[in-house]
C-alpha cells in the first residue's frame, strides 16, 4: 500500500480513482472471464478480443474520473457501443451498474459544466438505441424493460448521478470561491494596513524634521538674548515635547525587524533617479515632470514618488514587453500623477511581495484627499491615475 501510495504521489485523490478503476476493471472482468454469479451480475459473452479488453476499456477509464472526467466518459460509451455491435449482452447487473453509475457521478462531479453537458449530448444517442430495445437496465433488480419505459428509466437513473455530480461540484466551486474571497479580502486589509503605517512612519519623519527646525529656531533666539524670551522657551518646549511623542509613535509603528532609516524620504526629484533603475532592469520609461515641484508639501511629494514606484513595480511584473509612460502635473493645489503602459498584463489579484499594490496606492491618495483609479486602458495596456489635493481635501478657507 505504501509503495502504491507513493507511485500515486501521495495525492488521496488519486489513490481513490486508483481504486475505482481497479474496482470497475474487476467487476467487468469477473463479468467477462469468470463467475458472474459471485457478484450478481450477469455473464458477458463476445469476441475473445472484445473481452479482453473490455476491463480496460470500461472499468479501467474510472482512474481518469477527476483529470479528465470527459474522455473516462466517451471512452466508457464507445465501450459500451462496441458491446452493443459484437454481442448481444444486456448491460444490467452490478458489474455495468458500478461503472456506469460511478461515470455519471464523475463526469458531473469533475468536469465543467458545459464539458458534462456536452458528454451527455454526445451519449444520448447510445442511450436511447440500447434502452429502447430493452438492453439497458442499471438497477439492482432485475426487469425486462424495453421501448419508451426502458430508455426514460435508464436516462433517468444516470441523469440522476449526473447532477448529483453537478451539484456538489457547484457547491465545491461556491465553497472555493468564497475561500478565494476571504483572502482576496485579507490581502486588501493586510495591504491597507501595512500602507498606512508605512505613510505615518513617512509623516513622522517630514514632522520631526520640522519640529527639529523649530527647536534649534527657538533654542538660538533664546540664547541670543533677545526680547520674548520666554515665548520663546514656550515654543522650544512645546517642540521638543511634540517630538517626542512622534518619536513614540514611530517606535510604535515600525516594524520590529525594521531598521531605522537614515535616509531622507524620496520625493517627486528622485523620480528621474527611479526611472532609469526601472529601465535597466527591462522596462523604458519615459518621464515627464510639469510645474513647480518646489511648492508640493513634503508629505504629498513623498506619496507621489510611492505611487509612482508601485505602479511601475507593476508594470514589471505583469505587463510583459511594454514601455511605462509617467507624467506629474505640479499645479498650485493638486498634484496629478498618471502611469501608462502599452503592455498585456494587468497587476495580479494579490499584494506582491515586496509592495502594497492597487489597495496601498488608493490608501495613499485617500490621506490627502484625494482619489486614484486604476484599470485597463481601451487601447491596450494598463492606466493608473491620481490627483492629490495640496489641501489636504479640506474645504476652501479651513485651516489645515
């Protein structure tokens, strides 16, 4: 059993269609060649050529029930129609009740529905010439069942396994796509999530940099001696308290195999630097770069360097061939960004690996207020878009 468990890969499936084949070629063997009596079956009589290799031919096919659920089928029928034509044998009885049962079962079970369908229209006609003349009779008990009787409870006894078949495969498609879902589902939270405390840890660095300016500011001009000292004193403590507290949270949320990066945060200016990474590993980029990029916030312009290096990230792993085209638009208050590629892929349903996909790019632009869309473009290839308001997305005249 061990050594048929491993020449079957281990795979429980497989040794269950194993068995089943064995089964089916067994019955019909004992049919053909020796007692029938021993399993309540009924004698196979034909060509010594046709009995030879009706076991392979009819039981045999059973093995073949999950990889290729249509081929056992027609491969059981024409079995079943070269029976018909060389012998004059009635298929009844457990023997040809097993096989044909177990096949019907199968093909609703394991083959896709418009391949199970398909298999009983290419059948039905076999079906209805052995049953109507009476030869066809797949119950346990015995009856002489001929004419219109006899095709409408033989078609109706295998369209009875059938769509048993049919629908426990349509629940096994439910239960797999719901299981799908969840994890489609979980990636998206996990992604937002990650992306979000990836865009605090940036905030916190743009944050305390400036609160950094402003104790130093404050620290001179006290020791400088002149008027509003005190004021002066207020503010450098006030800085330095809210510094600390960012540098709580950073600690907080930073990962705890994350090391503390050293490195100021990129920004739209290093996207020259990214494009010609990008395009030594395969993909030409061409990147235009409108208005004044002075003027975008520090927050908005790390955020836009991120969308930017995700999407292409994309576009390398799923477009294929393709070139990247990426434009920023720098206007007094949105920073537009749109990336196109001419490839034949799109990102995959999942977060990679090293990145935070569709669902971190969205969270980004969502922040500031503003939205991304994303999809394939009606010429080919793939488009992502997003405008990040420099307002934050709050109303005209509200303080920020």
């Amino acid at each position: 059993m061990r050594a048929v468990r491993r020449l079957l890969g281990g795979d429980p499936g497989n040794i269950a269609d194993a068995l089943m084949g064995i089964t089916g070629a067994g019955l019909i063997a004992v049919a053909a060649w020796g007692s029938p009596r021993l399993i309540g079956s009924e004698a196979i009589a034909g060509p010594s050529w046709l009995l030879a290799l009706l076991p392979l031919l009819m039981g045999a096919p059973l093995v073949l029930r999950r990889r290729a659920p249509l081929l056992m089928w027609l491969t059981i029928w024409a079995s079943v129609t070269l029976l018909f034509l060389f012998s004059d044998n009635s298929l009844r009885g457990l023997a040809f009740t097993f096989v044909l049962f177990a096949a019907a079962y199968s093909l609703g079970a394991y083959a896709s529905l418009r391949r199970a369908v398909t298999g009983l229209i290419l059948t039905a006609p076999v079906i209805a010439v052995i049953g109507h003349r009476g030869e066809l009779a797949l119950t346990f008990s015995q009856g002489e069942q001929g004419g219109h009787a006899g095709v409408t409870l033989a078609a109706l006894q295998l369209l009875a396994f059938w769509l048993a078949g049919v629908f426990v495969h349509a629940h096994r498609q439910a239960v797999s796509m719901a299981a799908h879902s969840a994890a489609l589902r979980r990636q998206t939270e996990q992604a937002t999530a990650a992306e979000r405390a990836r865009i605090a840890r940036e905030l916190h660095d743009i944050v305390a940099h400036h609160l950094s300016v402003i104790v130093l500011q404050a620290a001179g001009a006290r020791a400088s001696g002149q008027p509003a000292g005190t004021t002066l004193e207020k503010i450098e403590n006030s800085a330095r308290q809210a510094l600390a507290e960012t540098r709580r949270l950073l600690g907080v949320l930073r990962d705890p195999d994350e090391e503390a990066g050293l490195a100021p945060q990129p920004g739209i200016g290093d996207l020259d630097a990214l494009a010609a990474s990008v395009q030594a590993a395969g993909l030409p980029v061409n990147l235009v770069i409108d208005g004044d990029r002075a003027a975008v916030p520090a927050a908005v312009d790390v955020s836009a360097y991120r969308i930017v290096q995700e999407a292409l990230t994309n576009v390398l792993k799923h477009a294929g061939p393709a070139r990247a085209d990426v434009t920023i638009g720098c206007a007094r208050d949105t920073v537009t960004i749109e990336i196109t590629d001419n490839g034949i892929g799109e990102p995959g349903p999942l977060t990679p690996a090293d990145g935070h996909g569709l669902a971190g790019m969205r969270e980004r632009a969502a922040v500031f207020g503003g939205e991304l869309a994303a999809g394939p473009r009606a010429g080919g290839g793939f488009a992502v878009r997003a405008r990040l308001p420099l307002d934050g997305g709050l109303p005209a005249g509200e303080p920020s």
